[in-house]
C-alpha cells in the first residue's frame, strides 16, 4: 500500500511542527486536520503560526465521511486521547496505520483497545526543541519520528510503507527494530528533563551544564531504568548516555512540554511521569525518592492554580 492520505489528530506543538511540514509536501487535501467545530472556528479565525509562517489547514471534523486515511498521526496531550480515539473513527479503514506520539509507554495499547494492535506503529518523537505560545510555534530543531513493531527484531511492510512515505516527504525518521526499548529510553528522558525544567523553572540549557538541576534530572532517569530492569527492557548506562546527547543537541532557550503547561497554567502530564514511575515502584517494591520529590512540587504547583 501507498501512503496517500494523512490525518493528524492534535495541534500541539508535535501536530503543527509535523502539520506544518507535510502541508508544503503533499497535494490539497490529502493532509486533513482532525478537529471539533468549535477549534476548527478558532484556528480558522487566529490561523496557526510555525516559525513565523501562517498556516491554514484543510481541516474535518469527526462526523465527517470520506475515504479513510492510510495513516493517523496522534498528537494530542494523554488527557484528551480518549476523545481523540473517538474522533478519528471516521478516518479508520482497513489498511490505516496508527502512529502515537504522545509521551509516556501506554497511548499504544489504549488506542489499540478500539481499533486493533494490528493497526499500530510503536513510535516516539525525538530531538525536537519547539516551544508554543498561544497560537504561535517556533523551533529551532525539527526532530525526527522513530517507529517500528511492538514486537522486536525486524522490520515489517507496514514499517517499510511509512518510511517511504517519510522520505518522500522529506520527513526525519528512523525505522527500529527495538522499539520498546527507545520508548523506555524517551519515557527516562521524560522522567528526568521534563519534571525538572518545570520545577527549576528554567530551560533547556540550566540542564545541559554541570550543577544541581542536571544531577536531578539523572537521579530521576537512573530510578527508571532500575524499574526497566524489572520490566525486562534492561535500560543501562549507555541508553542514559545516548538520550543526554539527544538533550545536550537542542536548543538552550527551549522548554519541554510540562514547563509550557505549568508556565500557563495547565495541568501538566505529571501522571505520566513521576505518576508512572511511582506506581511501578510500588509494584516491584523499589524506591524512587527522586520522583516523589518532583511529583509532590509538580503538584504543589499545579494546586496554585
């Protein structure tokens, strides 16, 4: 199958970053933007910005027919994904294939739950520095989309079918065979650079050099890949090493996610995170006194609001 038809769910930073690419790339209207009557108003009538250029998108909304895509991209916030399943059925056909660039190890296995694992790519986003304020994207490095079978040690036509249509679309990606473990390595990327950025309130930079804020950060990553042990990914130091790299690469003045949120004043994705990182330790009875920290100031943050 040629991929033709792409439907993004979510205009985040992710979705317009990606958007805002395929839209230069591909014929009108085989890009829809999936979305409800009352965003679709507002992004038609405030338009959407990425790095200084006006984008407006072909958008649908969920209740609207037509040939299905041959593939979904998943861009919102874990909070709205439930709804997001529920707004692109319409876009679902037999040979669709699901891509989940939320944070976090579950979107996967939720989204699966309504149309199938046999539908779904295992994929993360990487190395990207966008920051978005109000309406407005700027980023400085683009990233790349790394994807593969939840199952490892191969790559399949489904994987082969997506990396043709992102290299013909000029898309970063790269094509694994070890997914669950890059998802594990981005979940300890999370764990520590996100919770920490937010509640130093700083930036990218205070992390990339030596001093308290990045030893937090590693402290938090370490208790993570202690858990991956008992999980059976076996994170260790060389992955920890490989994802400061990717860190150290961006751009000093950029923000992960969680600090855009708690800068304006959203609920942040702390469940995700330290959230998560506790619940497992309570399953395998092992201490994450790090994470407890970070979570409780993420939440004493949020109770501020």
């Amino acid at each position: 199958m040629k991929i033709k038809r792409v439907s993004i769910i979510g205009l985040g930073a992710l979705g317009i970053l990606f958007g805002h690419h395929l839209n230069k790339k591909m014929p009108q209207g085989d890009l829809r933007i999936i979305a409800d009557e009352e965003r679709i108003r507002k992004y038609q009538t405030d338009f959407v910005y990425c790095n200084g250029e006006c984008y407006d998108f072909n958008y649908l909304e969920p209740e609207d027919l037509g040939e299905p895509a041959d593939l979904i991209i998943f861009a919102v916030k874990y909070h709205g994904l439930r709804e997001a399943i529920q707004a692109v059925k319409n876009q679902v056909g037999e040979h669709t294939i699901i891509l989940s660039a939320l944070n976090g190890i579950t979107s996967e296995t939720i989204i699966g739950q309504t149309y199938g694992m046999d539908k779904i790519l295992y994929c993360i986003a990487q190395g990207m520095d966008a920051v978005k304020v109000g309406n407005q994207l700027t980023y400085d490095h683009m990233g790349m989309l790394v994807f593969g079978e939840g199952e490892p040690g191969f790559i399949s036509q489904r994987v082969e079918e997506v990396s043709h249509f992102f290299e013909s679309m000029e898309v970063p990606y790269e094509a694994v065979t070890d997914m669950n473990r890059r998802i594990w390595g981005k979940f300890m990327l999370n764990v520590g650079v996100n919770q920490t950025v937010a509640v130093t309130e700083s930036n990218y930079g205070e992390i990339q050099k030596e001093g308290l804020a990045r030893d937090i950060m590693i402290a938090a990553m370490r208790e993570v890949t202690l858990l991956s042990e008992k999980e059976g990914i076996n994170l260790n130091e060389a992955d920890l090493t490989y994802w400061l790299n990717v860190l150290d690469n961006l751009s000093p003045e950029g923000k992960p996610s969680m600090r855009q949120d708690l800068e304006a004043k959203r609920f942040s994705e702390v469940e995700l995170f330290s959230g998560a990182v506790l619940e497992l330790g309570r399953k395998y009875k092992v201490q994450t006194p790090v994470n407890q920290e970070l979570y409780l100031r993420i939440k004493e943050i949020e109770d501020g609001f």
